[in-house]
C-alpha cells in the first residue's frame, strides 16, 4: 500500500469513538475492577486481528508498608495477542492500559477544548496510543507483506507505577524481535519522539533501632530516625553529572520522649547510563553496612532499578531514522530529542532489541487533570506506524 492509500484505509471516527469510551473507563493501576473491564474490552477489540489473544495474569510484586512490613500489592491482568508466532521475522508493539488517576480522582470527564483537541484521563497516555496499536495493525493487515512476518502486542496494567507485575513479561516477549514500538504520546505536542532516556530506580529502606525513654535512659536507645537521616546525608553525597539521588520520604517514629525504633527512607534514582546505575548500586549497599554497624540498628533494603538506562545504538539510531523518513512520506515532520522520562521502552532496549517508544499520539499535559489528546494525530500516528511496519516487512532497515 501506499502512504496515501494507508492513510485513506484509516477510518478516525471509528479511532476518536474509542478513545472516548476507552478513557471514560477508569484504569488507575489500583482500580482492579476498572483494569479487568478494560482488559476485557481490549481483548475483544484485538481479537478482530489474526493470532491468539490471551489475558495474563500478574507477577507477583512486593512493597514496604508505614509499619515496615512487606506486603503484597494486587495488580490487574494483562493483555497478549501473538501473531503468526512461526514467522521468521517478528516485532513487538507495548502500551498500558492503566493510568495515574484512581477511581476517586475528581478527572474522570472527557470535554472538548477546541475543534481538534480534547481533555481526558488517559486520552493521550494512552488510551489514544492503544488505539493507534489496533489500527495501524488492521491497516497493515491488509497489506500485500504482512503474512511474511508475525507480531506480539503486550497490553500491560502497570507501567504508571513501573511495570513491576509485568516487567518479566516484556523482556521474555521482547527477546529476539527484530523491532519494537511503544505507544506513548509524543515527547512534545508537534510529534517529536523521545530519543535516549535515563534510567530510575525506586527503593525502601527499613531501618529497625531500639526504643527508649527520651530522659531516663536514651543511651540504651538506637534512634532509627538518626539513622535514616545520616543515610539521606550518604547518598545524596553519591550524586555526580551522570546520576540523581532524590530522598522522598522518611516515615516512622513516635511520642516525642520515645526513641524511635523504626524509620523506613523511600527514595528514587535517575542513573544517566548503565555505569552510573551499577556503581550506586555497589556504594549503596556499602553505606547500608556502614549505617548499620555505626548506628547499631538492623538494615533492610527493597527494591532497585526498574527500569535501566536506554541508550541509542545503531540499529535503534537506524530505526528512528526510518520512522522519520516514513514521517516525510505521510507529510508529517518527525524529529527527536533526549528525555529524563522513562517507560517499557527502556526494558525493551535492554534485551538489545531497537525501540522507539513514543509512537503513540500527540498530546500533552499528561499524568495533570489539562491532559490532552490532539485528534487529527490519531490518523496520523496508526498511518506511520502502518507504514513503518511495511518497510520493516521486507529488507535490512535495520
């Protein structure tokens, strides 16, 4: 097919329709009844596509309550279509069907604020995107080459809070694909891509002390809030041009003439490339020893790096070239830029898999009750990813 063909065979009434049903559906990554409902709309719109669809359930994930103790956090399904499995050649399209706004949230409306533009949870990230996946995939369906290659989809419920239930899920089926695309919106609302990401890691550090009255015997006390506050002083000493280090929170305590014997210190890192992300990883649990010997309190760490740096090689380079060639047949203009954002794209990179994860629709304000979504660009995006899985169809793009 041609580009003006691919454009024509796109029906956006259908598109902006639903989007609109879609994101009238609350999704926020705790709202489970809300992510079966969507899961399930999902999976019968995508069923209208060749292959097998197949809701997943999550890992299981893990997290540090006010108290200090590990609990189990629920997380909704997921959704898989793999096609034609066998091919040869095969990708891997990702998006999200949750969103930052829980069932309680005062922004569940969809409003208008002009001809082209419109105001609505998860309109661009990404109820649009998911939109822009079914299709672009029926429009290449119907193409001369689409039955030399097979594809995944990967719909997960958790990418708004880091994709912990399905992390292991999008490396398995991202391993040994030729390409990815990602539907997030565009990094600006003109439709330009993010380039090269950082990486973030979120973690909860539990520290245990012993209580004590504040004025008879505070020396048989170990303050685990000294503690937690010295720890805040060591690793935000760690920070350097190619790493963040940004305390969050410390919570715990207790009466003011008690020592208090739990603290838990939540905070995040922004690693700008692998090597910053190894080398906080090996000062951190050295600072945990020192704390823990030097304060004589008890030391527990959760989690991690959730998502690693994503640098652009070659092929990825090469990838968001073709894009942008693709871009100038269909008359749109693509560009690039770094961003300090991060999403699946960064997971996908890591497996050396060539991604570009913002091919989602142009939109802005995201993750804010002025979210929005530009219509025309529901068209606009399906055609370019329609064209650019016909170009990869066939040859060496990458």
């Amino acid at each position: 097919m041609k580009p003006d063909e691919i454009l024509d065979a796109i029906d956006a009434d259908t598109m902006l329709r639903e989007v609109q049903e879609w994101a009238a559906i609350n999704t926020g990554t705790a709202n489970i009844e809300g992510l079966d409902r969507m899961a399930d709309i999902l999976a019968d719109a995508f069923a209208q596509l060749p292959g097998k669809v197949e809701l997943v359930e999550p890992d299981t994930v893990t997290a540090i309550s006010p108290e200090g103790c590990e609990y189990e956090k629920p997380h909704g399904q997921h959704m898989i279509l793999r096609v034609r499995p066998d091919a040869e050649r095969r990708f891997i399209l990702t998006g999200h069907m949750d969103t930052v706004f829980p069932a309680d949230h005062p922004f569940q409306d969809i409003s208008w604020l002009d001809d082209d533009t419109i105001n609505g949870p998860g309109t661009a990230d990404m109820k649009g995107g998911l939109c822009v996946i079914l299709h672009a995939l029926g429009t290449f369906e119907r193409t001369a080459d689409a039955h030399r290659i097979g594809y995944d989809v990967m719909i997960n419920s958790d990418e708004e809070t880091g994709s912990l239930a399905s992390r292991g899920l999008i490396e398995n089926l991202a391993r040994g694909k030729y390409a990815a695309l990602t539907f997030e919106p565009s990094a600006l609302p003109d439709g330009t891509l993010a380039h090269a990401r950082g990486g973030t890691g979120n973690y909860s550090i539990t520290i245990t002390g012993q209580s004590a009255h504040a004025g008879r015997n505070p020396q048989d006390g170990r303050n685990a809030i000294v503690a937690a506050s010295d720890l805040v002083l060591q690793i935000k000493a760690l920070e350097a041009e190619d790493i963040t280090v940004n305390p969050a929170k410390i919570e715990g305590g207790a009466a003011n003439n008690v020592v208090p014997d739990l603290a838990i210190l939540r905070f995040n890192i922004r690693p700008k490339s692998i090597d910053a992300m190894e080398r906080f990883d090996g000062e951190l649990d050295a600072i945990l020893r020192k704390i823990e010997t030097g304060h004589e309190v008890g030391v527990q760490r959760h989690g991690g790096v959730t998502r690693p740096p994503k640098p652009v090689d070659d092929k990825a380079q090469a990838l968001f070239d073709l894009v942008r060639d693709c871009g100038a047949e269909l008359g749109q203009k693509i560009g690039w830029k770094p961003s300090g954002g991060v999403c699946d794209g960064n997971n996908i990179a890591a497996t050396g898999v060539p991604v570009v994860d913002t091919m989602g629709v142009r939109g802005g304000a995201i993750h804010s009750p002025q979210e929005f979504m530009i219509v025309p660009s529901l068209r606009e995006r399906a055609a370019l990813s329609a064209l650019v899985l016909t170009k990869l169809s066939t040859g060496d793009h990458l």
